[in-house]
C-alpha cells in the first residue's frame, strides 16, 4: 500500500436538502477532510444550492477548496472527481479534473443540473428521503490503483414540524381586521416559536376575506410550508396549502383561506361547533444548520452503489426525514374515540378527525356517502392485528416501532391502499436497508405490485449488481410467470452490459 495510485474518496450526505435557505452567492460548506497520504493538505468542498452567482441563477454550483492553513506542501497537484449520486448510489454528472491547488484555493464545477430539475422533475432519482448525496474522488501517485477507507460526513438543515390548533371561540362575534392571536409553543424547547393570528377583512366584495399569519420568533427561522384545515362537523376541509421549499424568496407567513367569513357564516351549523371555528395548521419551518461533522466509518465500507444507497437510507432511518407531528395530534388518542377498526379478530378504536386528515382514503369513507359513515366501522379484514396497530401508532406519531420484513411490507402495502405516503417512505426505507439476495425478488414483485416505480428502480439495480447469486433460483423463475415485463427488462439489461459470462 505504500505505492501506486492511492484513490481516497468523500461522500457528503445533506439531509433535509429541500429546506436549504440559502439566497444566489451563500454557499453549504462541508466538514474539512484530509488522510494519511494526501502530504498533510486538508479539504472541503462548497455547495452553492441556488447558484455561486447571478449568471448561474438556477444551476447548481460545486466546489473543491483547499485549507489556507493546512501543513501541506504550498502546491498540491492532484487528479480527483467530482459526482452527484443517484438514489442507486451511481454516479451522476461525474467530472474528472487535473489542478494543482495552492492554499486557500478552490475549484468549481459549473454541473448542467437545475435547481427546478433535483428538486421537482428528478427528484425521486437525487433526493431519496430528502438527501443529496455528494462524492468527491481524489487520486494520488501512480500505477496501479489501491482504495483507501473512504470518508462520510453528514450535514444535516435543521427542521422543526408543528400542528396545532387555533381556536376562535364566539367567531361571530370578531369585528373587521381584529386579530385573534395564540403563541405556538417549540417542541424542543419550552418557549414561544412562533405567532399565529386570524382576521378577516372588511371588504363586502370578498365576503371578509379571512387570513392567517404565522411568524417565528426568530428571524432567521424561514416558513417552509404550511397548511391549514377547518375541522367541521366530520369534516376536514382544506383552506390553505403551499410548499416554499422551491422559493425561498416568496413569503407565505401571511396567506388568505379559501373560505371567507361569510360562507363560514352561512354554513355554521357545519363549520362553527358550539360557535367555535377550530382550524388545524401544520407547518414546517427551516431552522437553519443543525448537524455538521464527519462520522467515524468501518474500513471494510466500499463505494459500490448499493452499499452506498442503503447507507444513504439508513441515515434518513436513523435521523427521521419526516419528524414527529405535534404532541397536540398524539394527545387525541386518551380521549374519546367515534370510529374503530375491524379486523377478522379484533377491534382497535380511533378518530375520524384523525384518520381524515391522515389519510384521503379514510376521508373518503368517512364524509362520502359509504357505509362506514353511518356504521362508524371499517372492517380491514385483510390486515393483521399487528398492521392495524402498527399503522394507527403511525397516524397518531409519526413514527414506527421494531419493524421486521415481513410486517414492513405489510405496512408497505397498507401505507400504499390508504395513501399514507410518509408510511410507505418509510418501509421502503427499512426494506433497502435490508435488501439481499435471498429476498431480492419478493421486493421486485411488491414494488411492481404497488407501482412504487422509486423502489422497483432500487431493487432493480440490487438484481443486476448481484445476478450471479439471484439467476438462476427459484425465486428468480417466479417472475417469469407473474412479473414477465420485469424478466425481460432485467433479463436483455444484463446480456446487453455483457455482465453474464
């Protein structure tokens, strides 16, 4: 090992992407790095996520830096590569450079990827579970090529969720451009995060335009997304729904409902419950840089797509891409319940306010003319008593517990038939973290079942990387009679990149 061409590489994983804040010209600067071998230079790399300047407004900038004051020599030739990586773990957008980097001097690579393409058009294929990952190769030396253990640091932007209720008692009664206000309280702190305050306005024509402003106590706190329901009789109607994510420059902490005073008015009898208008608003705010380290690794890693993609996934597992909802939405379930659940052997009690607002399809039974309406019960007798639970927890939480294959594909498969979208992320999440050979095709034929063209994709790749231990086996010939597209594909994929011998 002592010579050749040494090849270190960097992976950067950055949670929570989508939340970034950052202005044209701010930039997400990286952990330094170094290793033994590089002459003592250490290294960062610089991500501009809404461009390093005016020209470049829309295209994703990425640097490689040298410290000022690391003890290397003052000019460092050296080869390396620069990569956005795929959900899959490959490679997108590869550079390679040859530079000789003095101290304190940075290269950057102007990439051909958009903003609105990662985060909108691409983004199932850059962003799973919300993280970019970036990978930085540098090579030293020559001749025949040795790996050394590779570097992962994680950055992660900071989010906080909360739900909360806003509650106007004697609505009626509130006069023109008179603010109704309530503190928010943080969950992570015992302290007032934000404000949020109801008024309508006086003109006639509108019908009072009624409006909600929500503002974080501080500043630098950016509304990310929000929306707001109106909890009625049975019913959960949404009045105002938007996502910044993709504009930071557009301010959304003062928007009008859909719903003016005057049809609220009109329709009191199903809106105002006891006089009272009770809204539901969940908002998501970006809080700025919450985590920024290198992490310790195991030497027998590698930089093999999948291996990287599952690491990917099993950072979002562990960090939460999706944090809990508020301790408001979980306190529902000591009080009393109006629907249940109905398995072949037992019964398992809820909300129908939660289970509308969770999920479209536990709406549609609930508000539409079906019996589970009148019945107050809906029988999924096609689920086990430990999905049921398992799924409500989710509801109610935001979270799952001791997941093991065989109930997370369950789950998948509930999250999927009640459009409980978070729920299916995160099984699919646990599934390719645990994704082998042996169990390969079952989760092939799921995700073609469920359409779930993100992990078909996935899993696609894991067959085609590991095909000497998955042809060939029974459970490979099941899918010629129930997934025969799949075969084919996989099957013509692998003689045209000549990877069968």
């Amino acid at each position: 090992m002592n010579s050749g061409r040494k090849e270190y590489t960097f992976f950067w994983c950055i949670e929570n992407y989508s939340f970034c804040w950052h202005e044209i010209g701010e930039k997400l600067v990286s952990p330094p790095f170094t290793a033994d071998g590089l002459e003592g230079t250490a290294w960062n790399l610089q991500l501009y996520p809404r461009g390093g300047s005016p020209v470049l407004n829309g295209v994703i900038s990425l640097y490689l830096e040298r410290s000022a004051s690391d003890e290397g020599p003052e000019k460092a030739l050296i080869k390396y590569e620069l990569s956005f990586l795929a959900a899959c773990g490959s490679p997108r957008y590869s550079v390679e450079f040859d530079r000789v980097f003095k101290r304190g001097v940075g290269y950057e690579w102007y990439t051909f990827l958009k903003i609105d393409e990662m985060l909108l058009g691409r983004r199932a294929e850059f962003l799973p579970e919300d993280i970019l990952t970036v990978r930085c190769k540098i090579w030293k030396g020559q001749g025949n090529i040795h790996k050394m253990a590779p570097i992962c640091a994680r950055t992660r932007i900071g989010i906080e969720k909360i739900s909360f209720l806003h509650v106007v008692e004697n609505f009626s009664s509130l006069e023109p451009n008179q603010k109704h206000t309530i503190e928010i309280q943080s969950h992570s702190k015992n302290e007032c995060f934000a404000l949020s305050s109801l008024y309508f306005s006086c003109d006639s024509w509108l019908g009072g335009e009624m409006v909600v402003e929500i503002t974080p106590s501080d500043s630098k706190h950016i509304l990310s997304k929000r929306k707001i329901s109106l909890l009625g009789s049975g019913n959960v109607i949404v009045c105002s729904k938007i996502d910044n994510r993709f504009d930071v420059r557009k301010d959304i902490q003062k928007l009008p409902l859909s719903l003016t005073r005057q049809v609220i008015q009109d329709k009191k009898s199903e809106y105002l419950h006891g006089g009272k208008l009770s809204l539901l608003c969940e908002c998501v705010f970006s809080t700025g840089l919450e985590f920024d380290k290198i992490e310790e690794t195991e030497h027998k890693i590698c930089a093999a797509s999948v291996t990287l993609h599952r690491n990917v996934y099993k950072t979002a597992e562990k960090m939460s891409a999706h944090p809990n909802i508020s301790e408001d939405m979980k306190a529902l379930y000591v009080n009393r319940t109006d629907v249940e659940l109905k398995t072949q052997t037992k019964s398992f009690p809820a909300h129908k306010t939660v289970l509308c607002f969770r999920s479209p399809v536990f709406k549609a039974m609930l508000t539409n003319e079906m019996k589970e309406r009148h019945t107050d019960c809906i029988h999924v007798d096609d689920m086990g008593d430990d999905v049921v639970q398992q799924l409500l927890f989710f509801l109610y939480s935001d979270t799952v517990e001791n997941l093991e294959w065989e109930i997370a594909t369950q789950l998948h498969y509930a999250a999927d038939m009640y459009q409980v979208d978070e729920l299916k992320e995160l099984c699919s999440a646990f599934l390719v973290e645990n994704l082998t050979p042996t169990n390969a095709i079952e989760l092939l034929i799921m995700a073609d079942a469920h359409n779930d063209i993100d992990l078909r994709k996935v899993v696609v790749d894991f067959i085609l990387e590991h095909g000497e231990q998955i042809f060939g086996t029974e459970e490979w010939e099941m899918i010629t009679e129930t997934n025969p597209l799949s075969y084919c594909f996989i099957t013509s994929f692998w003689d045209c990149c000549n990877w069968s011998k």
